[in-house]
C-alpha cells in the first residue's frame, strides 16, 4: 500500500480515537491534519508529530492547505458537510463517518462525487458491511437492502415509560461506545433513520427497497438480498476499528489484533420489526427522505437542535420526536441548489425548532 496522508476530522471524538489507533498499527498510514471543535489538540498533534492542527474554524481552510490523500470526516451534525463536500468535489477519498451531511447535503453530494470520481468509503458500520455485501454484484442483482439496529436502551419500555427516561439512562446504550448526540439518535432511532438516508445516498437505492430490523446484539451489521432468493450478510462483533480499518487500507483490508466471531462462546441471532408507534423518528426520516427536497436537512437540523435541548434537561426524550415532527411541517422543504441554500434550510428548520423550545 502506497503511504497515505490522512486529514483526521473530529480527532478528540470516539470516531477520532479509535481511529488513531488503526492508523498508529499501519506504518504506510499518517496523520497530516487534525480538527475539532473546541478541544485543544497540542497533545495529539505532538504525540502523532502533526504539524496543522484546528480548533474549531472552517476546516475547508485545513484541508487546502494539507491536500490530504484521504479526508476521514468524523466530525458530529451538520458542522462536517463542508469537508465531504470538499474530499468529493475534488476526487480525494473520503471515509465517512458523518453521516449528518450525506442526509443533509445527500443530492449536493451525490453531484460533487459524480463530478470528482474519487472514492467514498463509509465508515458507519452497517454501510461499512453494505458496501462489502454489495461489491462486485451488478445493481440489478439487488433486491433490497438490510439495515440491523440493535434498537436501544427502551427496545421494551413501553410508550409510557418512555416519558420519564432519563439523560444517564439513554447515554448507557447496550452494544456501541460512542459520542453522545449518536447514542441520544441510538435511543430514539433517529440514527437508523439517518442511516436510512445514508444508505440511499450511498447506494442509489430506493426508500421502499431498504428495510430496517431490530437486531439486538449488533452481530450481523446488514444484510443484502439478492433477486435468486440468496441472501448475504456481514457479521463481527461490534467494534468501530474494524469498520474504521476497513476504509482507511480499502482496498488492501489490513490485518487488526480485533477478535473475529467465536463460535464456541454461543451466539445470539434474533431479529425483530422496529416499532415506529414508540420510535417515531425512524418513520419521520424515511418520510423526509421520500419527500427529497431539503427534508432531510430539516429532519437531520431539528433532530440536533431536540437532542441537545434532551441532553441539557431542557426536554423530556419523547418530545425530540415531537420536535422534529413539528419542524418538518413548518419548514418548505424546496431542494437547495447550492451550499449556501443549503445552510438556509439548516437553519431555518433550527430557529422553527429553537422556536417551538422556547414556547415548551
Ligand atoms: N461513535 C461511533 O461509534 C460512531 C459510529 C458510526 C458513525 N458515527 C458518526 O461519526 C461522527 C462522530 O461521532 P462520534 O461518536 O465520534 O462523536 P463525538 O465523540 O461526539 O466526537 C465528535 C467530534 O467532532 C468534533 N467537532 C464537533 N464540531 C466540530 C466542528 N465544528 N469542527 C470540527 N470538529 C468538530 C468534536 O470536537 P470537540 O471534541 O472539540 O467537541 C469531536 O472531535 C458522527 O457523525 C456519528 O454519527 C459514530
């Protein structure tokens, strides 16, 4: 594998972490640039020996400045679409774990990575094993598409019970060790529903041709269903390296110290329907996204503006649904011919929610 340079994006995150630890156990692999937020990055930059490191600020600017070989865009919400947008445009490979701005951006996205012919290699770990289930098969072979959800904390709290959960209950999320507003989505399903959108971005498919299924121990990440009655998944225990690894040595599929399945230690395969009368938000998403348009904007900006209110106690968890629901309503959804309408509709679905957060 020739030496690639690796812009790091969202590199004090859990994406970002475990992330400098595949690259740390692949000499060709290195880090040329670090981002985040607001937390400082002097430690990890002396300690990876990064020269360009940047908190906060546009990351557009970093990124011209490094020419990275590989963007991984693991910053969190609508903050990391300038940066896929930036790796697809110019036909430099983008792992992504963002999935934010495919929801956001998807039809702006999907015309920058036509015109720049790079790679787009997703991170998430059910896209991760879509990607592989689909390689090589021809788009017609393709029957539908499975995404699993390992459903949550409050898979069996009733809609009642969902009223009064609390913010430490719904950050102990049962199978993923993750960053805060994707273990809040997690909870609510708002992530799958994410995801949902992710998937026909990434793969061209069709709402009505990719199903979600409750799949409590996140063994199988996703499945594909092939016209001839076979079906193919990908199974491994849940840890993001693998995922991560996968992206950042494409298509080379390094060596990781990560365990595969132990067949001997038993394994628990069960599936189930989602319920989309307690879990709102995975209908409200597959609705945003059929409607096209910049919904799935507006789906993805009222989702972050109700979770950070639900992680600051402002809401009660059963009211992010509501919220989103509201917003998608009072917003008007027109597609956005640029990045500039684009933030537009970002925001205007954030004040409607800001709006509705002050009158609760
Ligand atoms: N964690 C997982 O297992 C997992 C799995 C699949 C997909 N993902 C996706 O990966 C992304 C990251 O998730 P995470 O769990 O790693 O989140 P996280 O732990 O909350 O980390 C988010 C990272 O983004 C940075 N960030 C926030 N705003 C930024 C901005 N304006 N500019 C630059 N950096 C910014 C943060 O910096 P500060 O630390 O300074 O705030 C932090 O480094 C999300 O889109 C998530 O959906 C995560």
């Amino acid at each position: 594998m020739r030496e690639r340079r690796i812009a790091l994006l969202g590199a004090t995150g859990s994406i970002g972490r475990q992330a400098l630890e595949v690259i740390a156990a692949n000499p060709e692999l290195s880090v040329c640039a670090l981002a985040s937020g607001s937390q400082p990055l002097d430690a990890l930059a002396t300690k990876h020996g990064v020269e360009h490191a940047q908190v906060g600020g546009d990351v557009v600017e970093l990124l011209d400045a490094t020419e990275p070989d590989l963007v991984l865009n693991a910053v969190v919400g609508f903050a990391g679409v300038g940066a896929t947008l930036w790796a697809l445009e110019r036909g430099v490979t983008l792992a992504l774990a963002n999935k934010e701005s495919l929801v956001a951006a998807g039809d702006l996205a999907m015309t920058a990575w036509k015109r720049g012919g790079g790679l787009l290699l997703p991170v998430d770990s059910e896209h991760s094993a879509l990607h592989q289930c689909l390689e090589g098969h021809p788009p017609q072979t393709v029957d539908s598409i499975v995404l699993t959800a390992s459903g949550g904390p409050f898979r069996n709290r009733t809609a009642d019970e969902l009223e009064s959960v609390t913010v430490e209950e719904a950050l102990a999320h049962p199978t993923w060790s993750m960053g805060p507003k994707i273990t809040i989505d997690s909870a609510t399903l708002a992530n799958k529903g994410l995801e949902l959108i992710e998937a026909h971005y990434l793969f061209g498919i069709e709402y009505e041709r990719i199903e979600v299924v409750v799949h409590p121990t996140s063994v199988v990440h996703a499945l594909v269903r092939f016209r001839d009655g076979a079906t193919l998944a990908h199974l491994g225990y849940p840890d993001m390296r693998v995922p991560i690894s996968f992206a950042l040595t494409y298509p080379e599929r390094r060596a990781t110290s990560l365990p595969s399945l132990d067949f001997s230690a038993g394994l628990t395969l069960e599936f189930e329907a989602p319920d989309i009368e307690r879990f709102q938000l995975l209908a409200l998403a597959r609705a945003a996204g059929e409607r096209a348009g910049t919904y799935p904007c507006a789906f993805n900006a009222a989702n972050e503006v109700a979770v950070a209110a639900f992680l600051d106690g402002r809401i009660r968890f059963t009211e992010i649904a509501r919220l989103v629901e509201d917003a998608l309503e009072a917003v008007d959804g027109g597609p956005a011919r640029d990045l500039g309408e684009l933030v537009e509709a970002d925001e205007q679905a954030r004040r409607v929610t800001e709006r509705r957060l002050a009158l609760a």
